[in-house]
C-alpha cells in the first residue's frame, strides 16, 4: 500500500481495543498499545531464553 509522504496509515487494532475496553481496560489507547507491545515482548524474551539461554 503507497501513502503520500508524511500520510499515516491507521492501525486496525479497533476490534480488540474494544474488546479490552469492554472487558473494563482502564489505559487510555496510547498506553495500551505500549502495554500490549512491551507484554509481547516480555513473552519473546522468555521464549528466547527457554531454548537458548545463552543468548544475550
């Protein structure tokens, strides 16, 4: 997809931010992207550290 320099692109998150917010998500949608990518990469850690522990 092209975008005219300086363009944003929308990111398509509307479905589970909804779904947070109903589940009672008290983060405003900002600190709740950041949240969800610092959980996603806590996990990826974790993960790389199970099967490879020596890897820094």
């Amino acid at each position: 997809m092209e975008t005219a320099p300086g363009d944003t692109l929308p990111f398509p998150d509307d479905a589970s931010w909804a779904a947070y917010q109903e589940g009672g998500g008290t983060l405003d949608r900002d600190d709740w992207r950041r949240a969800n990518v610092d959980a996603f990469i806590e996990r990826l850690y974790d993960a790389v550290k199970a099967a490879k522990p020596w890897v820094k």
